[in-house]
C-alpha cells in the first residue's frame, strides 16, 4: 500500500527517515479476493529478486498482513533467516489470523508484545529461547516523537475540531464475507444520528472490500461536510496527535487496542476483527449494529467512563521495545539458526 496512490503514496513519508533500497510493486487495482492472492504472487516474485539483490544476513518482518507473508515465503525459500515482530495474538474475524500463525512458522526468531502472545507462540512449537517478550513497537512512537498541538493538527488536517470528536477506521472483516459493507453502513448510521460529533475517516485497507468501505465514507463526508472529512492516509505523526486530542478512537484498527491507551483515549471496538486480543479497560467492544455502536459512542462521553481512562494501564508495555529487539539482533548467534525443532509440550 506504501506505493499506491490511492492509499497515500506513503513511500515517501518512510523516504524521510530511511534509505529506501527496493522497491517492490505488488498492488493490483483490485479488493477482490483474487486481487488480494495474485498481490501475494506478484509479492513473492519481486521480493525474491530483491533479496537476491540485498543479500541479507536476516529479514524483520512485523505483524500480519498479506504483503508481510509474502516476505516471508520468499526468504523461507532463500534460507534467509526471519525474526518476526507482534506473533501470537489473535485476531479472529480476520484472515490476518492464519497468516499471522503462518509467519510464525517460518520464523526462526520472535519479538512478542505481552508474555501471553510469546506463551501461545511456544505452544505453536517454538524454542522458548528463540521467543522474546518485548512489548509492542507502536509504543514506542509515544515516546519519541513530538505529538502536535489541537491547533497544528487543524491548520494541518484544514479542518476544526468540534466539543466532541471521534476518529474512525473501519478495515474489511475478511472471514466474514460480504458483511464489512452491512456493518459501515450501520456505523455511519450511528454517526449520523450524533450530529454533535466531529468525525475524522481514515481509509480502509487493502483487503477485499477496502474500496467499496472507502467509496461509502467518501459519500458519507460529502453528505455531511461540515462535521466530518476523509483522509487516505494522514502519516505517523498526524495520526498518532490527532488520535491523542480526540474523544475515542471509533472502527476495528489494532490502533485501537495498543496505542489508544496509553494516551487515554477511548476506543469503541466494532464486531469481530480484533477478537481474541489482550485489550485495556478503556476499550469498549460493541456489536457491528447501529444502537450498539451509538450506545458505546454515547457511554464514552459518561462520567463513569472518564473515570476509566484516568486510570487505565497498557497491557502492551513501556515503549522501550525498539531498543530490546536492537540489542537480541545484535548478539544472537546466527550460525545454525535455521534449522529448527518443533518445541513439542506433550514431550516436556
């Protein structure tokens, strides 16, 4: 998606901060299901030439997505060693799920964000020496960047907060096919019905159904353009501020779940996708119907539920992880680290 228009052109934001070495263009025009396994075809013939190229002594991959199990068949496939960041969790409505657990496989290290997900990776069959609780990375950006102002954020987003905001990304829910649509159309009718709110939209992903999210968001904001604006992608800073300075954090985005905490913003949690992960008190999940999502939205604005937020704490650690996952790269033995026995627990 970083190197695709319609998502951004997010590429160059990254472009500040690093040398770029290879690019790999897998994106097809499509949020078929099709689209989406051809994209991990085209991926995995790309990033091979590219690994070829680079030559690398081991490859770090995060999370879950489809572009992500490409790397990783790719550098199975040239014995490349991977450590493989945010393993063992669970997501269940999506199909990010099984990729997740297929990363895991091929990975011969594993930086996991809570001692429970690192638990469920050893039970997956990994050498508990191998499997390191770091805590989440997203954290991390906390820490060392300067979030911005409320007024920075307006001049730079050309929009005004209201009283009472909300940011909202709704991505498909791939193991539920043919409902992502259903269920936006029930959150926007929830929004609908609170006039007073400010809305932000962020895009859907690229995961079948993105688009068709994206075209009724954009039809949304247009009908009510004077309290809600759409943005393809508004980049790690403007993101994480403006997640700061507003009400709750309202969709189905893991930025939900590990970053949303930490700066005591709520988060309305909407249906299946993130299901079966470790979540702070200040998360409140609802179902993907119009009175539950407006319910959860109103219980934000509640004396009760401010109280929950003074005292929230982060499963998710301190915002040290980077420094962690430095340190195990840099002393661990990479000789013989391919090769792998299935840490069996019936056996021990």
């Amino acid at each position: 998606m970083h190197l695709s228009p319609e998502f951004g052109l997010t590429y160059r934001v990254i472009s500040r901060d690093f040398k770029i070495d290879k690019k790999v263009e897998m994106m097809l025009s499509s949020d078929t299901g099709v689209g989406v396994a051809k994209s991990i075809g085209v991926g995995i013939m790309g990033l091979a030439d590219a690994l070829v190229d680079l030559d690398p002594d081991i490859i770090v991959l995060l999370g879950d997505r489809f572009e992500t199990f490409a790397a990783a068949t790719s550098a199975m496939c040239l014995n490349i060693p991977i450590a493989h960041i945010h393993g063992g969790e669970l997501t269940e409505g999506a199909i990010d799920d099984a990729i997740r657990h297929s990363i895991t496989k091929m990975s011969h290290l594993h930086f996991t964000s809570t001692e429970s997900y690192r638990r469920r990776v050893i039970q997956l069959g990994e050498d508990p020496s191998r499997v390191f609780n770091v805590g989440a990375l997203g954290l991390d950006n906390l820490n060392r960047l300067n979030l911005l102002s409320r007024s920075q954020i307006e001049k730079e987003l050309g929009w005004s907060f209201r009283d009472k905001n909300v940011l909202v990304t709704f991505h498909p829910v791939t193991l539920e096919p043919g409902k992502s649509t259903q269920y936006v159309r029930e959150l926007l009718g929830a929004l609908e019905e609170l006039p007073e709110l400010g809305i932000i939209f962020t895009a859907a992903n690229a995961d079948h159904d993105g688009m068709a999210i994206n075209a009724m968001i954009r039809d949304f904001c247009f009908k009510y353009s004077n309290r809600a604006v759409f943005f393809a992608n508004l980049g790690q800073l403007l993101y994480l501020s403006t997640l700061k300075h507003v009400d709750a954090v309202v969709g189905n985005s893991s930025s939900g779940i590990i970053e949303a905490p930490s700066l005591r913003t709520a988060t309305i949690n909407i249906g299946n996708r993130q299901k079966g992960r470790i979540k702070a008190e200040s998360v409140i999940d609802c179902r993907p119907m119009k009175g539950s999502i407006k319910d959860a939205i109103v219980k934000v604005f509640s004396n009760e539920f401010k109280a929950v937020l003074n005292r929230v704490e982060n499963p998710y650690g301190d915002g040290n992880t980077s420094a962690r996952i430095m340190k195990i790269l840099k002393e661990y033995p990479l000789n013989g680290i391919l090769k792998k026995n299935f840490y069996d627990l019936n056996k021990i």
